[in-house]
C-alpha cells in the first residue's frame, strides 16, 4: 500500500510538473510574442523618424541650393550689368587682356 501511496504521489507530482511546464511555455510564447510586437512597433517608429529626417533633410538640401542659385545669378547678372555699362574701347582691353592670360597659360604648360 505505501508503494501504491508513493506511485500515486510520483504521479501527482509529474502532473503537476507537466502542468508547471505547459504553462512556463505558454508564458515563454507571450512573452515571445509581445517582444516581437514591441519590434516591429520600434521599427516603424524608426521608419517614420528615417522618413522625417530625410524629408527634412531633403528641403534643407532643396533650400540651400535654391540659395546658392539666386547668388550666384545675382552675381552674374552683376557682372553682365557692369560689362554692358563699360564703353566699346574698354570692352575690347578687358578682352585682349582675358586673351593674353589665357595664351601665357597654355604657352606656360599650367592650363588644367
């Protein structure tokens, strides 16, 4: 009879084990499964943050040249202003004088 007792405990005990485990694994699965849903949570964060940041990043892009472009037209369109300001005969040195640099250039072997 104490055998039968000691064989009904060992049972009881395996049973409750099995059930420990059953629901260690069940626990394990959802804390799997909220893991899994907090990263791809914080990879659509991450997604949205790169997107902004680009878009962002982009317009400041976008901005700075559309800057840079107004200068520079600005300064051309100065330049031009000036050289239709100069007289026929000082037009004609400035361009003997562009001439000649560009002659001593290549006739020095520097030009690029």
């Amino acid at each position: 009879m104490a055998q039968d007792g000691g064989l009904d405990s060992l049972i009881e005990a395996e049973a409750r084990l099995a059930e420990r485990l059953a629901a260690a694994g069940a626990a394990g699965q959802a804390t799997i499964a909220a893991a899994q849903l907090a990263v791809k949570a914080m990879e659509s964060r991450y997604a949205t943050e790169v997107e902004t940041g680009t878009a962002t990043l982009a317009a400041r892009i976008a901005e700075r040249r559309d800057a840079e472009v107004a200068r520079i037209r600005a300064a051309a369109d100065l330049q031009v202003r000036r050289f239709a300001t100069l007289s026929g005969e000082r037009g004609e040195i400035l361009a003997g004088e562009l001439v000649r640099r560009v002659l001593d250039t290549w006739n020095t072997g520097t030009a690029p």
